[in-house]
C-alpha cells in the first residue's frame, strides 16, 4: 500500500527556500524497497546540488539508517522489518551491472521531483534494492547513518583506493566528515605521520582526537611548504639530486581546484632509479577543472587518482565500518556534532554552508 512521506524538496528555481513536502510515496517497484527512516547524514557535496542549475526540483540526501517497509517482487535478499542502510553505492558488483535509473516523485502540486539513485533527507524513502544494504538490527540509529557516505567516501579512500600501509606518511586536506573518517582509517592503519590540513584551528585540534599526529592551518602558512619540512625523506634525492621531501599519499576531500592542485604538490618525488612517487588522491567532488604542473609529477614518478565513495562495496564494507564503530576504532559518536529535526532542515544547510559543523550534521526522524 502507498506510504505517507514528508520529503525535503529544492525547488527548481535557484535561491529559493528549502520545503518539506506531505507526499505519498507509491507502491514498490518490482525491484524498490520502501524504507522508514531513522536518520540521514547531511553531506556537503549536497549543497553543490542547491547552488547549481537544475532542469526540475529536487530530492536530496543519499546516506541513512531505517527499516524497511515494503519490497518489490523481484527482491529477495530483504524483506519488511530489517534494520538497513541506504547508500549511494551499490552494494556490489552483480547489482552494479543492473542498470540503474534517477529517482523520480510525483509531488501533490504536479510537481516531478528528481535524485540521481537514492534520497534520504526523508522520512520515508523508495530505492532500487542495488542502494540498500541489510545490516544488524542493534546498530546505532542516529551515528552509523553517515557511514554510507562520509566514512565509505573518506574512510574507503585510505583503506581501498590508496591501500595505506603501516608507517606511510599521510595528508588530508579539508576535516570534516569525510576528512576526520580518512584520518580515522590512517591511523587504525598504522601510517605516520598523518597532517591535517584545514582553515580552522578547531577542527585541527579536533582531528587529533581521530588519530591526526600534526595539524597545519593553510590560511596561516603555506600548506605545501609546511608539509615538506614536517616529511623530509632522510637520504634520497630526486633525478636533479635535491632532497625528498613530501608525503606518500595526499587526501583533498574538499574539491576545491586550489586544494585539488596542492595535493599534487604534497607528495614527495620519487628516489631516482629506486622508488616512484608519492600518490594525490582526489576525494571531494571536484566543480572545475584544474591545470597540473606536468614536469612535477613526471619528473618526480607521481601519480594522481580519484576516489569515487571510497572505491568502497558497500555489501562488504558497511558491516565493516559497523565494527569499526562498535570496536572504537571509529569514533562516530562523537563525528555526529549536531543533530536537527526535518523542519530544521534549512538552519543544518546554513550551519554547514557557513562553517559551524565541526564533523557531520544529521537529520533524526525516529
């Protein structure tokens, strides 16, 4: 039987107020799961969706906790009353190659409100199955509601994309959700030194308390120049035999085209004739292109990759992120700083867009 939902909507035109719409959300598909929400991570890269044009409104929000409520007759591996989570990812390969489609939602104006696969900024949500992933019925409601996207996204950058090892050297750029999880993920890994790197002395400080050993403020000094002189690679030279200085792995998990260019510069040069380069890891979604010194990263054997939510399969990795949570490794009680009602949803956007979310903010409906 349909569901009552009350949904976040952007409207189609920019600059206008978020609304919380009554709507009915229709039967499942023949491979949707309708959900009842516990609570939903707020993600900055949502806001890249508020400020941007778009064609129609829109229905955001693409991490939570919930249980379902229904399913379509062509799923199989879920049914009505398990706890899960709802994620941007599918949750594995077999589901990956089933193709996908945006989300659409007839709102009781006439209005057709659209997601590129899941949303979440909800109290009730319909999904493909490919984006909800069973989990143990005693998780933590309102914290592991961001694991399926800023611990996947940050965390999955370190443990997958990059594969950090112990006593590699390390730095993250940007210290919020996603940041503060790959931090998280470095130091359970057993690399050093991890350096933060942020604007604000707060969050700094605040990175320490994940396992961040060094912190460095780019609005006070020179990010890159900082870095070098805390990583100097004693005894090795590059092809112009100056000494090594840099990172082994560099993290921009905010997708700024200046901090998308400083990571490249973050990284050390490889020994000529022994070793390759450092490697920059694009984390943040990036909103312009950049320009990349060329002979840097070619004389020095760098790489620079991407991580698309942490290279991460979320049928294998959320249960993970789940014990990580449960063993201390991962602090998410304390990364979940504030909390705010469905209502309440237009203060959380402008709370984060203005910089007052020392970690990840979520909604709570249950």
């Amino acid at each position: 039987m349909p569901t009552e939902a009350r949904v976040v909507v952007v409207p189609q035109e920019q600059g206008q107020a978020l609304e919380v719409v009554d709507v009915t959300l229709p039967d499942p598909g023949p491979n949707q799961v309708v959900v009842r929400q516990f609570a939903s991570g707020i993600c900055h890269s949502q806001l890249h969706t508020i400020h941007n044009p778009r064609q129609a409104p829109a229905i955001l929000g693409h991490e939570s906790t919930g249980e379902v409520e229904a399913v379509g007759e062509s799923v199989t591996d879920l049914k009505p009353g398990d706890t899960v989570m709802v994620t941007w990812v599918p949750k594995n390969q077999h589901q990956a190659r089933r193709q996908g489609g945006p989300t659409a939602l007839e709102l009781p104006d006439g209005r057709t409100a659209t997601s590129i696969n899941v949303f979440t900024w909800a109290t009730h949500t319909i999904a493909d199955e490919m984006y909800v992933v069973k989990v143990p019925d005693d998780i933590d409601r309102e914290s592991d509601s961001i694991i399926g996207c800023a611990v996947i996204t940050g965390a999955g950058a370190v443990l997958h994309t990059a594969q950090v090892q112990a006593g590699d050297s390390v730095a993250i750029i940007g210290v919020g959700g996603v940041g503060l999880s790959a931090v998280a993920a470095a130091a359970h890994l057993g690399a050093d030194p991890i350096i933060a790197v942020d604007l604000d002395n707060t969050k700094l400080e605040f990175a320490k308390k994940f396992g961040a050993t060094h912190g460095v403020n780019a609005s006070d000094v020179d990010a890159v120049a900082a870095i070098k002189e805390l990583t100097p690679v004693e005894g090795q030279f590059d092809i112009l035999r100056q000494p090594v200085s840099g990172v082994d792995y560099a993290f921009d998990c905010i997708g700024h085209a200046s901090t998308m260019k400083q990571i490249s510069e973050m990284v050390r040069s490889g020994e000529f004739g022994q070793t390759k380069g450092g490697t920059a890891v694009l984390v943040g979604v990036p909103q312009t292109p950049i320009e990349l010194d060329s002979r840097h990263m070619f004389m020095g054997e760098r790489a620079y990759i991407c991580s698309l939510g942490g290279s991460c399969e979320p049928g294998e990795d959320l249960p993970r992120f789940i014990e990580w949570h449960r063993d201390g490794i991962l602090d998410l009680d304390s990364l979940v700083t504030q909390r705010y009602s469905i209502d309440d949803i237009g203060v959380a956007v402008e709370d984060l867009e203005n910089g007052r979310v020392a970690g990840r903010s979520i909604l709570v409906f249950d």
